[in-house]
C-alpha cells in the first residue's frame, strides 16, 4: 500500500496545499507527489518537496481532469488532497470514477500496516476514527494555519505520467454567461452568512446588495447550498469552509454547532434573527432580533456609505 499526495495546482496556492497536508501526517510515509498543473506549478513543488519522487499530470489549463487522472491511479494505494472545495470535489470524484472510497475533511493521518484517518465532528466534541477497506483511498485535509519549518529534498526525481496541453472538447457554445467571481472566502474581511431564514431568490437578491454596499462576500450554510441558492464554493460548517474575516454577519442562520465551527474564528460575530431562541444568538458578540429584510432595507436606504 503506498500513500501519495495530490496537488491539484489549479485549486489554490501550491506551497499552502503541501503545508497543510506535512501537518496531519508524517512526511516520511508519503512515497509520491502527484503534481496536476503546469510546469511553474511543479516547480513550486520541487522548491518544498519532503518526498524524493515527484509524478508530474502537466495540464496547462483548468478543466475538470478526473477522466484523464483516473487512469494513473493505483488501485491499492491512498492518496492525500488539500484542503478547500476543490480539493474536496476532487477526492470524491476520484473515489466515485475509481470505485474507491472518499473521506474529506481529515484532521490527522496516521500511517502504520494499515491507514487510520482521524476526523473531529459535532463542533469538535467528537473524535472520530476511520478505516476505509476499500482502495483506493482518497482524503482531503482540513485547514491549518500552522507554521512548519522544513527542509526540501534538494534532489527530487520528476516522472512525467501525463501531459494534457490545447485540449479540446466537442460542445457547442449555445449562450454564453457570465461566469461570478470565484469565492474567496478564506481571506475575506467581512462575510454575510445566509440560513434556512432565507427562502427565497428574491431574498437573496436584496442580501446581495446589501452584501455589496458593506464590501463583503456572501456564504452559506448547508441547506442554503442543498436548495441551491448559493453554490458548493459558499458552503460555510465542518463540511465546507473554516472561515475567520473581521466580522460575519448571520442572516437566519440557527446556529448549530456543525455551522459554529465554521464562523467561531471570526473577530466579531453579528446576527440578526427574529427567533431569539436560536442558539447563534448567544454565540454572538451583537445580535438584532428583527426581520432582516426590514433591517436590510432599512441600511440600504441610509444615504451614507456602509462601513
């Protein structure tokens, strides 16, 4: 059985990816890097590499290679992702083409005769432990702020497994859209996080523009996203983002702790709901219990700029 990690370079920060994953588990069991992405992306590799052998997938485009990548993975083996939505997407995907078997959100990896994988759950109360039987094994990680201090291997041995340049696909383009802004929720100051208190499109039109007034981005809880108000990007809780801005602010969110884990990190937490008995009301450092399209309007009509 060997343990490998895979860089999807198009998902985010390359150097970002291998710290978090060198901080739940040790660096000495990984056998290969796999590297998807272009040669600048397999240099940052190179630069912070702990493992000797590198396999390089060179794709100089950001599509969705789940079809081209399945057919080098090693039916025994478990392979490790970073943390964030489309390392998440990308373990699941894999584990349904392969016929494996998906894990996300891992806190720690222990690698011994056999894999046992960690996960907290229930705002962290919980502990969880893992055997997955079914190979091959795909895990994302969850986020870490950690500092490490490392030593690359000077001297990696670079395979090149694959090489996916000028693709081209057979669809026809019948509309063009605008396509959003990808979220990034990581590094956002302010964030208006939307719950089941907002139904409807018309709702979320009128958050989006007070979302817009303050300079803030917009996130979602998970029956926010499962209706499809929002798309998996926006997924705040244990099984989206671990977000941490100066200031959150719920709107109709009830406050469980599988979404508490998800904003506690945040500076200043303010929500307005009009049931006082939801629990994110105590979490909270300010709260205004009021409908929030009357306090929403109410904002959007004051001529002076929101701060």
């Amino acid at each position: 059985m060997n343990v490998n990690i895979l860089l999807n370079g198009y998902s985010g920060d390359i150097n970002k990816q291998l710290l978090e994953i060198y901080t739940k588990v040790d660096s000495r069991a990984i056998k290969n890097i796999v590297v998807i992405g272009t040669k600048q992306m397999l240099e940052a590799t190179k630069k912070i590499s702990l493992c000797k052998n590198i396999l390089w997938c060179e794709l100089d485009q950001d599509i969705d290679a789940v079809a081209f990548i399945a057919q080098y993975i090693e039916k025994d083996a478990v392979y490790i992702c970073g943390y964030g939505i489309d390392n998440h997407m990308l373990a699941a995907k894999l584990g349904v083409k392969t016929k494996g078997s998906t894990l996300n959100l891992v806190n720690e990896i222990e690698v011994n005769n056999r894999v046992t994988l960690y996960k907290n759950m229930y705002g962290g109360n919980i502990r969880g432990k893992y055997v997955l039987d079914k190979y091959p094994v795909f895990v994302s990680v969850t986020y870490s702020n950690s500092e490490l201090e490392i030593k690359p291997i000077a001297d990696v041995i670079v395979d090149k497994l694959c090489e996916i340049t000028n693709y081209k696909n057979d669809i026809n383009v019948v509309k063009k859209i605008k396509i959003p802004e990808k979220y990034d929720l990581l590094n956002a100051e302010k964030i208006v996080l939307i719950g089941n208190g907002v139904k409807t499109q018309n709702e979320l039109v009128l958050i989006q523009a007070f979302a817009k007034k303050i300079n803030a981005q917009i996130a979602g809880t998970r029956p926010v996203v499962l209706r499809g108000l929002l798309p998996l990007e926006a997924l705040v809780g244990v099984s989206g983002n671990i977000i941490r801005p100066k200031l959150c602010i719920t709107i109709g969110v009830s406050g469980l702790p599988a979404l508490y884990e998800g904003i506690e990190k945040s500076e200043m937490i303010v929500s307005i709901n009009n049931d006082m008995n939801a629990p994110i009301i105590k979490k909270s450092d300010k709260y205004i219990c009021e409908d929030f399209k009357k306090i929403i309007k109410l904002i959007m009509e004051e001529n002076n700029d929101v701060k």
